[in-house]
C-alpha cells in the first residue's frame, strides 16, 4: 500500500468517527430527556418503582441510589444498535414534597434509523408502579 492509500485510509476512518458518533451511558446527562413530577410519595418508594420497571426489560449498567441516577442499556438487535437510558430522581433526599423523574434515551449511534423511545414506556412504568 502506497502513502498515499494509507493517507486515504486513516482520513476516511479518521471522518467516519467523528460523523457517525455514539451515544454511551457515559453520555446520559439529565436536562434533556421526559419528566414529570411526583407528590405524596417517598424517595424510597419511586427508587424501588424505578429500578423495577427498568430492570424488567433493560440492564442496569450503573446505579447510584444517593445522586438519584440509573443508567441502562437495551441490547442491539439484528435491526438496532441498541439505546442507552437514564432516569434522573431529583432532588436525591428523602423527606421532600415534590420530586422531577427524568427519563433520557438515547440510540446508539446517531444516524439509527431504527431503535426504540424508551421514555414514554418507562415513565408509563413508573406511574403504575406508584399507582398514579
């Protein structure tokens, strides 16, 4: 392979990744996804709801029960790459009135056609866990 075919190789590569991009459960961030707001419960309550209805269909890649934050994944399929999912408890305390569920999902990879919008499913889940 001459230079100049090597040089064509690594710019090509070089442009597929910065173009195709992917989404991780790294990159679930909260301020972007579904929420909605729950009154007479107590933080122990939609913590357990939300853990169960995620770990039915998805699996937990991190959870952290003190900052209010679970991460999931969906397995990529024979016409998916999969989807990352974030749900966002805030405030993170027990004790409070009111508190914001979060629920982000993102695809894989930026250009996936295909692929499942985890949000409306999970917070529909969470609702009936708690009998909203």
């Amino acid at each position: 392979m001459s230079k100049k075919q090597y040089r064509s190789i690594l710019i090509l590569v070089i442009i597929s990744a910065l173009v195709v991009g992917c989404a991780t459960v790294g990159s679930l961030r909260p301020g972007s996804g579904s929420t909605f707001e729950i009154y007479d419960r107590t933080y122990e309550e939609i913590w357990k709801a939300a853990v169960k209805v995620i770990g039915r269909s998805l699996t937990i890649v991190e959870s952290n029960k003190k900052s209010g934050v679970i991460k999931a994944e969906a397995r990529a399929g024979l016409a998916t790459w999969g989807e990352v999912i974030g749900v966002f408890i805030a405030p993170a305390r027990k004790g409070e009135k009111r508190y914001i569920v979060e629920v982000i999902s993102l695809k894989r990879a930026r250009y996936q056609i295909t692929g499942q919008n985890w949000e409306p499913a999970i917070i529909a889940g969470i609702k009936a866990e708690l009998d909203m």
